[in-house]
C-alpha cells in the first residue's frame, strides 16, 4: 500500500488540496486504490506551530513517504521575517531534502477552456508543451549569497548562479527522455550571449542530445522564449530550464491553458519519488472564500499516481473526470465565460469526485 504525506500549507492550500484528497478517496472507494494518507505542516503554518518553516521531523516523513501532496505556502503574514526564516524555506528545503532535481510543468490547454485563455483560440488551440525546470541547483540555492554593507555605507543584495556539468546533464536526460515519449522535440532555455552559467548549460545539453539522435534540439534565448510563449506557444514540445527561468516561464505558460489554477506539477527525483503541487501560490486573498480553483492541485494527484505510484489507469481516470466536468459547462471563477456555471472550490471537486 502506497503512503502519501499531505502537506496543505498556508493560504488556498487546505482548501485545495482537501478537494484532491476528495478525489482520491473516490478513487479508493470506486477503483479499490490502495492509499494511505497522513498529515504534516510546512510553511508559514509550520513556523505558525514549531517556530520553523520545515521541521526536521516532517522532512523525515516526506522522504519515507511514497509520495507528497503539498497545497502552496507563503503569505504576507510572514513576511517580516527574515529571508532565511520565511515560508518559502520549507519548500525548498523539502526539494533539497528529497533531492526533487526534475520539475515537470505541463502545459495542457483543454479544449472547453479554449476562450478562457488570454490568447486568441487559433494561436492557443491544442496547446500541449512541457516544461522541464532544474529545481536544487541554480541562483535560488547558490553560494555566496546575502546582503552586505559596502565601504561606503551603501547595502548591496547578491545571489550567485551556479551550475556543475552533472546537474546539467542529469535535467538534460529528463528533458530528452520526456520527449522520446512526446513529440522529439526539446527546446533549451539559455541566457548564453551574457551569462557563462547558462553558456556552459547550453554545451552540456548539446552533448548529452548526441545520446538521443531521435530527438530534435533547439536552442533559445530565454528573453526570446518568453515572447515565443505569447506569439506561437505551440511551436514547443519539450522546454528545458534551469531553475529561475524555468519558474517565470512556466507562471506565463500557465495564462495560455486559461488560468494558472490548471496548471499541476511533479517534482522527482532520481528514484521517481516525488512532490506534487499546483503551480500558483497561496493566494492569501482569497483563502477560506471558496474561490480557489482546485483543478491544478486534483491533476498534481494525477501525477503522482502516474509518476510515483505506478498506477497510470487512476491518473487517466481523474484527468478523464476533469473533463467530464468541464464539458457540463461547471467553472471556478478563474476560467468562468459566458454562459458557463460558475461553482466554489468544494463544488468543483465534488463534481470531478461525481464523474468518477
């Protein structure tokens, strides 16, 4: 029996990530899924309880666990705190804890949901690309770092970017490895005309494309990629990021699917363990206000049944209930047009639990 650690976190996340435990206890009582669940804190509900954002004892679990469900973390609450003390520390110390190298971000525009997307439907239509984001190594965990005082009185902030050759490599084959079971084609995300980093990724992965002469590399600058994203986003298959770019692309992406409330994500390591998140934050705003679409979280569930429980016949089965549900015309707020119904966070997910 698999064991999944369930992290809700701070803002939307109990609300959302309740809806995809919903949906998996349907599958349970339905299918026969063989789950067991337990429940931990991180973030600013952490250091609300334990005084830290990730507790030595809840890292433990995550990686005895099969799997982790977290919700979003972070807020405005906490943001007088220290950089080294606020929420967001739990949820990279929990990707570097369970060494999640590889962030899978789909990108998957539903056909119902064509007109809630901010592009026109011709240049949207079946849209379906992956992004592919290294996520422990990069200027978000590199060294030096801080802020300090120059001779003159002055303070200045500094962060370094940084990249070895077996990170580099090791994304890489995801990235291909992805492809081969897509659309052969991977697109790498480089600032290589200035960063030396990013020079030194773009080498790496054209050495490591000689392994996979069944798929086609590009290269793109990363200023570029974001206006490509908005002008013919459907000319990717496979985009592969380092980690900061990969996490401001994959936010733009997400408005081409209609709303970044669908945009689910897996994060895994080498041995498929992995933890599975939608891609918004918090939203504080409108936490407790049943708002929050919770599609994103119920097809992060999906996979992680596909990616780490080995049971892709469940995955399809939820993916197949969104569907179901958007086909009846049932919409959260974010992705609401004319004419369509418009349902909280819990109504949504007991539609999608229904249509199971």
């Amino acid at each position: 029996m698999a064991h999944v650690l369930v992290l809700p976190g701070d803002g939307i996340g109990p609300e959302i990530v309740a809806e995809a435990v919903k949906v998996l206890g349907a599958l349970t009582k339905k299918y026969g899924l063989s789950l067991t669940l337990s429940e931990g804190l991180v973030g600013g509900a952490s250091i609300d309880a334990h005084g830290v954002p990730l507790t030595e004892a809840t890292l433990a679990q995550a990686q005895a666990a099969d799997a982790v469900l977290l919700g979003a973390v972070g807020g405005p609450k906490w943001d007088g705190l220290p950089m080294s003390d606020r929420p967001e520390k739990g949820l990279l110390g929990l990707r570097k804890g369970m060494n999640l190298f590889a962030n899978l971000r789909p990108a998957i525009l539903y056909p119902q949901l064509t007109h809630a997307s901010s592009l026109k439907p011709e240049i949207v239509s079946g849209l379906d690309l992956l992004i592919v984001r290294e996520l422990t190594g990069g200027i978000y965990f590199g060294q030096p770092r801080g802020v300090r005082t120059l001779d003159n009185g002055e303070r200045q902030g500094y962060n370094t970017l940084v990249y070895s050759e077996s990170e580099i490599e090791r994304i890489a084959h995801v990235a291909f490895q992805a492809a081969q079971k897509r659309g052969k084609q991977v697109c790498s995300i480089d600032k290589s005309n200035v960063l030396e980093t990013t020079a030194l990724w773009k080498e790496v992965v054209t050495r490591v494309a000689a392994q996979y002469p069944d798929v086609t590399l590009s290269h793109m600058l990363v200023d570029n990629a974001a206006m490509q994203l908005v002008k013919a986003p459907k000319q990717f298959d496979v985009m592969l990021t380092d980690n900061m770019f990969g996490d401001i692309l994959s936010d733009e992406a997400s408005m081409l699917t209609g709303s970044i409330g669908m945009l689910a994500s897996a994060s895994l390591n080498e041995q498929s363990k992995g933890m599975y998140e939608p891609s918004h934050g918090s939203a504080p705003d409108i936490a407790g206000k049943g708002l929050a679409n919770p599609i994103a979280t119920i097809l992060s569930a999906a996979m992680m049944l596909r990616y780490s429980l080995g049971a892709p016949e469940h995955a399809a089965r939820i993916e197949g209930a969104v569907g179901k549900v958007l086909d009846a015309g049932l919409r959260t707020g974010d992705i609401w047009t004319e004419g369509c119904q418009k349902v909280s966070t819990s109504q949504m997910g007991d539609a999608i639990a229904d249509a199971l």
